[in-house]
C-alpha cells in the first residue's frame, strides 16, 4: 500500500516573489502571506496560470454558502466581494479553516487520494515494469525534448531532458498545468473487466487558448480581482445554480471510485469506444476539471521517474464550455452546426498585448452579439471604482502556440500595467483603440510603400531585395504607447469632460499621431539608406515615399486631429 507523502499544505512547491525575493511556498503559507506576496512565478506560464487558477478554486470553495436566492444557488456573492476587501484577514482565516478540513485530500501519494490522479489506474500487465508508462519530463510540455521541440525553449538544456526525472513539488506543479494544458493526443491504454480502452485522447480543457488574468499589488488582490461572483457566471450559459445543486466541488474533494465511476459517466460510443461524460456542476468543478487521469511512478529514491495518462473527463456532448478568463468571438462554420464561440486572441510572437489592449479591455457591446470579453473585465470594469482600491492594475496573458504537429511552438507571459481610471471610464478604451487604428493604418501605409519598393526595383533587375518597413514599426511604438496609456490614464472620471482636460487629451492624441508619423518616416529613411543609389533605386525610393505619404495624408483628415505644425 502507498504511504502517505507530500501534502501540498505543508511542503513547499508553489514559488512566488515574497517582499521582492524569490520563495517556494506550501499552500497554507501561500495564503496566510498573500497580502505580501507581490505575484506567482515559474519559468512556464502554463504552469504559473494553472496555480492561479488552483488557488481560486480553493477560494470560491473556502466561501461556500447555502445562501438560496430565487432559482440560484449562491456560493459567492458581490456582498462577499464587499466584504473581503473590508475584512482580509477574516477572509484568510476562512480559506485556511477550509484547507483544513481537505488536509486529507492534498497528500500527492495516498493510498485512496492522491492529489490528482486515478489510484487504481489499471496498466497492462507485462514483465517490463515501464510498460504503459511515459517519462515524466513529458509532462512538461513546455519544454523541447527529444520528442518535441519548441521555436523558443526557454529552459535550459538540463530541464529539457524528457527523460529528467522530478522531485515532488515539481510533479505537484506539473500535474496542475497538465490538466489544463495537455497538448497530445495519444495516451496510455487503460484496462478494465470488459477490455482495453483506446489511446486516444480529447482535448485538455485550455489547449491552445490564451488566457486573461488582472493583476493587483499583492497575491491577495490578484486572486480577488479574479474571483467574479457567481452572478455574472451566468453569462457562461453552461454555468447554471439551480437552488438544488449543492455538487460544485472541487475534484479533490471527490473520491476517486465516484468521479470516475458515477453511474452513467463512462458511456459506450457506436464505434465501441468509451467516453466519460460528466456535466460541469460549476465554476469549482471547472477550475478543477479532470482532462486526464493520471497517475504518478517513483522510483526507490522516492523521485517521480514516469507518469499514466488515460483519457479523462469530456462535457456532454464533446461541447466547450466558455472560460471565464479567455475573450471569445462568434465564427460560422463551413457546414452548419460548425459555429460557435471562438478564442478571439491568441498568441501570435511577432505581436506583443499591447497591440491587442483595446480587445483586452473591452466589455460587451449591445449591438456587437458575435464579442464575448473576459467576464474578469466585465465584471471590473462595472465594479472597479465603487468596491477595491483606486491602485493601478496590471493585465497579464499567459499563452502558448502550437502547430498541427502538436508540438508547442512558443508560450509567453506577457503583461501590461494599466491605470484605474480605465476600469471606470470606457471611453478611455475607446481611445485606444482609436490610436491603435492609427498605428494600423500607417503599418499598413508601410507594407504597400515596401510591396512598391521591391517591385521597382525588381523591375530594374535587381536579384536581392529584402524590405519590411511594418515589421521595422511596431516595436519603436511600444514605449510611446505605454507613455500614452499613462498619459490618458492621469484623468480622473469626473475631470474628463471639464474644458480644460479636454484640451489636454487632445494634446495626448496629437502627441501620439505625430509619433506614429514620424517614426514610420523614419523607418522609411533608415531602410532606404541601404538601396543602391541609381536610377531604378532614386525610382523605388520616390514611390514608395509617395505611398507612404499618401497613408499619412489619408491618416490626418480621417481623424482631424491638429497636428501642431507637423507635416
């Protein structure tokens, strides 16, 4: 029988920034220093948001309350919202109390309850012991291996071995991450009385997504920024409260013979496959929902050297549920019944957020039915002013891409510090997507001025020409336009209609056209420095000028803002 080892509310595995150092942290530390613990730190984001994420599961459990409203089950209310930011010790108190009474549930070996796996997964017999099993550093689908590689690796050579066996607050880590993330497609073959199951795999509950966190200036205030009441769940169709359902739990909480063996979750298919189907009972299920079952393998210096994974828990039928932390747009499919919601940003390496900030920050628009945005952002932006602090935020997006292969091609965190004044004031958010649009439309000014360039001097025979004036513009525009950002945020809700602050962010917005002119001119002038000098070349160059003029031009009189004096 496996002993009891490694119980995720004693032993350290969750790092974070501790008064500005580095510190690995159990769980109940975690919450009794939150409010001096400044963010969640690993060298993936997959793993990092995974913890996030695991963290406010425990929450929305820790202030479960029967509190029947007409036709709803509350577990968290705007009330509790108000109260917590009143009283966050008490707050602290309750999480820790309910930890308490799960002590038994985090152990990650337990001989009925380890923490996220399947105890009883059943392998095929054989002699070779390994048979079924896959090295453990495949759970880290992070990292290149010798099976997998990553366009941007940003481990070192020594994590990356897919043969790198892990101590347990690795694996405690990596198990979170895998659940949601999980990129492959063929697992371990699962046994039971009635025969083999098959290999094949659906997909990890945010494969491919990218996901929005809020940020505040502790740990403390994160995890509240995020923690939306349930409420504004309903959003999320799927995400119903009938007064009756009290079985939103999170899966530690369940024993293992019933999450898996409820009577009809696992259902026979007309191929004679088998699936499990389960309904999602809530946000807590969610947050903890089993993609995989999976079980952990030691070796006798008690270091996990391989893992199981078998297929795991799928919605009724095979449908999405719509995150609440991920911004969705309605696409038509090719044949009907294809449709549906659809991530709307997803990682894209040659494009840093704050191209996308006015998406990010977005609410939904009346008449906009096919836009979707993060129901934190929603829910904040509606919020904000009335209930927390009036500190700045920061917006995170943690994400990764991969290609067709199945094969994570890049994973990023990315993070961008926005002021409280555009949780209150939307129009804000309309002007930054007003100079974002600037920024496109002499990018794309710069594009035909380069498409024009190559083709004159393709013309005059030239055999190598290599010109991307868009590619060259953007990242000069990241530092002016946190400065606008900044800039536009100093206005408070009630000063930003007054005469005065009126001329002053028009200043703001001439400010930034002027900028997107001139370094488009720029990019322009240093690029045509390196063409040949001669009669096709002085040709190239003209046109390409005159295109791009024109864009700007175009760009001055759709806006009419006063430029002052620059031309």
């Amino acid at each position: 029988m496996e002993a009891k080892e490694f119980n995720l509310q004693d032993e350290p595995w969750i790092w974070c920034t501790l008064n500005g150092e580095s510190k690995e942290l159990n769980l109940k530390d975690i919450f009794k220093m939150s409010q001096n613990i400044g963010e969640i730190t690993d060298v993936s984001p997959m793993v990092a948001i995974s913890i996030y994420r695991f963290l406010l599961a425990i929450m929305y459990s820790a202030f479960r309350e029967e509190r029947r409203w007409p036709g709803k089950h509350e577990i968290w209310s705007i009330d509790d919202w108000k109260n917590i930011h009143a009283d966050p010790g008490g707050a602290i108190e309750q999480i820790l109390a309910y930890l308490e009474t799960v002590h038994e549930r985090m152990w990650l070996f337990h001989p009925e309850y380890p923490f996220y796996q399947k105890p009883d997964l059943k392998l095929k017999e054989s002699k070779d012991p390994e048979d079924g099993k896959m090295p453990i550093g495949k759970m880290r689908m992070y990292a290149a291996n010798s099976s997998q590689g990553t366009l941007f690796d940003h481990t070192v050579e020594s994590d990356s071995s897919s043969t790198k066996s892990v101590y347990p607050d690795e694996a405690a880590r990596l198990l979170l991450a895998f659940q949601n993330f999980d990129i492959g497609t063929a697992g371990t073959a699962e046994y039971h009385d009635d025969g083999q199951e098959t290999k094949y795999l659906k997909d990890s509950l945010l494969r491919g997504e990218a996901v929005n966190f809020w940020q505040g200036n502790s740990l403390f205030q994160t995890l509240l920024l995020n923690l939306v009441p349930l409420h504004e769940l309903d959003v999320l169709s799927k995400f119903e409260y009938p007064a009756e359902n009290l079985s939103d739990r999170p899966s530690f909480e369940v024993d293992p013979d019933y999450l898996w063996k409820e009577p009809g979750c696992r259902q026979k298919t007309e191929k004679g496959d088998f699936v499990y189907i389960k309904k999602v009972e809530g946000i807590i299920d969610y947050l903890t929902w089993q993609s995989r079952k999976t079980k952990l393998f030691r070796n006798e210096q008690n270091i996990i050297v391989s893992f199981a994974r078998t297929k795991g828990l799928v919605f009724p039928g095979n449908e999405n549920i719509l995150d609440p932390f991920v911004i969705y747009n309605y696409r038509e499919g090719k044949k009907p019944g294809e449709g549906g919601w659809k991530s709307k940003i997803r990682l894209d390496p040659e494009k840093q957020i704050w191209r996308s900030l006015d998406v990010l920050l977005a609410r939904i628009i009346p008449s906009k039915h096919d836009f979707l945005p993060a129901l934190t952002t929603k829910f904040l932006s509606e919020t904000y002013s009335k209930e927390i602090s009036n500190g700045d935020v920061k917006i995170s997006l943690f994400s990764h891409y991969q290609e067709a292969n199945q094969r994570i091609k890049d994973w990023s965190q990315q993070t961008f510090p926005i002021p409280a004044t555009y949780m209150k004031n939307e129009s804000f958010v309309d002007g930054i997507e007003i100079i974002l649009n600037m920024g496109k439309e002499i990018s794309w000014g710069l594009k035909r001025s380069s498409q024009t360039i190559v083709e004159e001097l393709l013309a005059g025979k030239e055999k190598s020409v290599q010109i991307d004036l868009e590619a060259d513009f953007w990242p000069l525009l990241q530092i002016p336009f946190a400065k606008f950002v900044n800039d536009l945020g100093q206005y408070d809700e009630d000063a930003f209609w007054d005469d005065a602050s009126q001329i002053k962010i028009r200043e703001i917005f001439s400010n930034w056209q002027n900028t997107v002119i001139s370094m488009a001119r720029d990019v322009f002038n240093r690029a045509t420095t390196k063409i040949r000098f001669n009669a096709s070349g002085i040709n190239a160059i003209i046109k390409g000028q005159q295109v791009l003029e024109r864009s700007i031009a175009k760009l001055k009189n759709k806006y009419e803002i006063d430029n002052g004096g620059e031309q």
